[in-house]
C-alpha cells in the first residue's frame, strides 16, 4: 500500500477531529519506513501527540473565556429580573385600574373601620372639651393671690405695685386681673340715699383684662379705654345693675362723688361671682381720687392644666423678696373635679377606640384576604409567566397599601363628618385629636398591608399549575 501524501493525511485528520482513536489504519495507510529511516507508524503518533496538545490547549482556552463569561450572563439575568420602584408602582396599580369597582369595595371597606375608629374618639373628645369649657367658666384654672396676714403680729403684707407685670411674664397664665378695694366708698342711686342702705354693694378697681379672668362678657356698654379710665366713669357687675336698676349713661353716688355708668357686665360662674356686686371704678380717675391704694387680690387665669405650676411659682414671681407674704389659693375644687372626669374620659375614649380598632381591623383584613383571594388565577399566571414569590408578594403588599391609604383618608373624612354632625345636633364642642388625622390613614395603611401579605405569599408559593387549576 503506497504512502498517504502529508496533505491527504491532514484532510483526514480534520475530517474526523481530534480523535486520539483514529489511526492510519483506518483509511489505508501502511508501515513502511520514510527516508529518516521512521516508519509511518512513528510519524502517525507525532502528528497525534501534536494534535492532542493543540486540542488541550483549545478547550483550556474555551473553558477560561466560558468562565469569564458565565459571571456577566448571571449579573444579566439579575438585571433583567430585577424590579424598579416604578415597576413595582405600576404592576401594583393594575388591580385597582384594572377592577375600579372591586378596589372601591376594598377602600370602603376599610373606610368604614376607620370611619368607627374615629367617631368612637371624637365623641368623647367632645364632651371632654365641652366639659373643659364648663370646668374653666366656673373657675377650675382660677388661682388668687392676695396679701398674707402674719399669725403672731396680725401685720398684712403689702404686694410690690411690680406684681402684675411680673405676673404677666409667666408663661401659663393666660390673663390676670389686679383688684385694689376702694375703703368708705359705697355704691347709691342717688346722694339722698341714707349710708346705712348701701345693700351691700362694694367699689373696686379693676386693671387688667377682666372679661378673660372671670369668664364673662359685656352686657351693654363697654370697659374702660385710655380716654374714659381718666373720667370719673363705672361698669357694674350683673347683680349691682339690677340692685339699682342702673342703665348706661346714668349717674351714681360712690365716694361722695357722681360717676356715670359706661358698661354692665353679664352674670359671672364660679368664685367670680362674688364681683357681680361690685362696680368698678375707672383706674385712672379713683388713682387721682383715692391715691396709693393696696392691691387686694390679683386673679390669675391659667391655661388648661397648668394650675398647678402656676400656683407653684406666683408667690416668688409676686415678691421675691418675701414669698411669705403671699397668700396663694386655689379658689375653688372645681380643678380637682375636672382632672377625675378628664382622666374618665381618657379612659372612655381609649377603650372604644381600642374595640373600635379591632372592628375595624377585622374587617380591613377581611376585605384584602377576600381581595387577594379572588386573584389566585391572576397570581398563578404570573408565576408562569417568571415572576418570583418575593416580586408577587411586593405586588400585592404596596396594592394593598394603596388600598388602604384611600381607604384611611375617606375614613378619616366620613368619621370627622359623623362627629361634626353630632356634636352640631348635641350642641356641644366639636373636638377630634390631632393626631387622628395622621393615625387614621396609617393604621389603615399597616392593617392592609398585613392582612394582604399573607394569602398573597399563600397563594404565590404554590404551583403555578395548581393555583390556575384552583380558579
């Protein structure tokens, strides 16, 4: 058998790979020696040995570029599975654009929890203001100041004329009123009225801002300005009015002198009340009139539940030389009694709205289990399609969310409007906590998205063939 040319033998050699099992045999070639004195068996097993480290050599260089590349196609496949918050907004939009009518069944749902939720706290806040209001007209945040007598010597003490603007700084006090008794001054209709007839009737001065303190109003008339605190002018409590059937305008014997009534004050609750026998005298004019008159008594009105802390500092910002020549009083007991029904109210309000809260809450989970329930087909389909638990369950969370976010605001609405007509047919203050407003749409936010994530991770952890099977 001749020799197989080195070209023809390469046409093999390709033809049939880098098989290291073929041999010249197999397409005719023989054994006879070349001119080197090596036999084609000899040249045969170079070629081979050549041919299998080339080929080595190929697949390491194949494989160091396979693996060079297998990192990139996996860092693409976490791309293009992974989704952006717009992605997520716009997949969890679908259902409520998809099915209006279901999602606005959802969100009513959920409405009317947090509707209850809310009425059941702004009722009692309502009465509580309303009480508020009532417990501050009688004199609850009332605290009088007056000059302290000493026990051993009977000495009164004199209040430094620096107390009512001292006063005025205190930042609780909402409004204080400066009372100096004018001595041997009774109040008569008229100068042929005996001095022994006065019915008990007292002349005051009164500097400050007396409608605030005692909690009352003008009658008729008005209190005194710059102009008419330099004339020898009056205002009556309600009781001196309708004692001496005074009316504005008219002229009445205090002092030994004719003032001329300018206002009349309405009927004043509580411990005020002692000053609806009173007329006040203009500031100015008893001044010049009856000079270096004494402070009596200074009424300080103090904001809601700051009595205490009042009461605590006046005596030193009074006279802080000596504290201990400051009588101060809570006049009445109308605070303590405010502070045992505001602490009733508290309570009332906190276990409705606690039994308020689990209605609501069962029923907002009850309509989002029912909701994602009924989309198992939807839920399934996109499972088959590639899209992971974690995708799916985030879907139906932030659309549960959504969900319950409008759900929270029109709640909020509807039990505000429930309480304001309540409160209206009542007659009483309209009050709902501040912080109802914020916590309404919240607590309908997470009761939402709780009740949501589960049934929607239930359902997407399934087969994708079993829950399409299930609609």
């Amino acid at each position: 058998m001749s020799d197989i040319p080195d070209s023809g033998l390469d046409t093999v050699i390709a033809a049939f790979g880098d098989d290291p099992t073929t041999t010249t045999e197999e397409v005719g070639a023989g054994t006879q020696p070349d001119r080197g004195g090596r036999s084609n068996r000899h040249r045969k097993a170079d070629r081979n040995g050549k041919l299998g480290q080339s080929s080595r050599r190929a697949h390491r260089d194949s494989s160091h570029r396979a693996g060079e590349g297998a990192p990139s196609a996996r860092r693409g496949r976490r791309q293009r599975t992974h989704l952006t918050l717009l992605d997520t907004l716009a997949t969890a939009t679908l259902g409520p654009r998809g099915r209006p009518l279901r999602a606005g069944l959802s969100a009513l749902g959920i409405a009317i929890g947090i509707a209850s939720l809310v009425a059941m706290l702004g009722i009692p806040a309502s009465y509580q203001a309303e009480a508020e209001a009532k417990f501050n007209a009688w004199g609850a945040n009332m605290v009088v100041a007056s000059p302290a007598t000493d026990r051993r010597t009977s000495e009164v003490s004199v209040l430094p004329e620096s107390a009512p603007a001292m006063v005025d700084r205190i930042w609780s006090v909402n409004s204080a009123l400066t009372v100096r008794a004018v001595p041997d001054a009774s109040v008569y209709r008229s100068d042929k009225i005996p001095q022994a007839e006065s019915k008990g009737l007292t002349a005051v001065v009164g500097e400050g801002d007396p409608l605030s303190t005692l909690t009352t109003t003008m009658a008729s008339g008005r209190w005194f300005d710059n102009a008419s605190s330099t004339l020898p002018t009056v205002v009556l409590g309600s009781n001196a009015a309708a004692t001496l059937r005074a009316g504005l305008g008219q002229r009445l014997w205090i002092g030994q002198s004719w003032w001329a009534v300018i206002g009349i004050l309405d009927q004043m609750p509580g411990f005020a009340g002692q000053y609806d026998s009173a007329a006040f005298l203009a500031p100015k004019a008893a001044a010049n009139r009856w000079p270096g008159l004494p402070i009596s008594q200074i009424l300080v009105n103090a904001h809601p539940g700051e009595v205490d802390s009042v009461k605590s500092v006046l005596a030193e910002t009074i006279n802080p030389a000596k504290p201990a020549g400051v009588d101060v009083m809570k006049p009445t007991q109308y605070g303590y009694a405010q502070d045992y029904f505001f602490e009733l109210f508290a309570n009332l309000a906190l276990g409705l709205g606690g039994i308020a809260l689990l209605v609501g809450g069962i029923g907002i989970a009850n309509t989002m289990v029912v909701s994602v329930l009924e989309r198992r087909g939807e839920i399934g389909l996109r499972r088959a399609l590639g899209a992971r638990t974690g995708q799916v369950g985030l879907q139906f969370v932030v659309e549960a969310a959504i969900i319950g976010l409008l759900g929270g605001v029109l709640g909020v609405a509807f039990g505000a409007y429930a309480v304001f007509c309540f409160t209206a047919y009542s007659g009483i203050h309209f009050a709902i906590p501040a912080w109802v407003f914020a916590a309404g749409p919240g607590i309908a936010i997470v009761v939402g998205m709780l009740a949501g994530l589960y049934p929607s991770l239930k359902a997407a952890r399934q087969s994708p063939t079993v829950t399409l099977r299930a609609t």
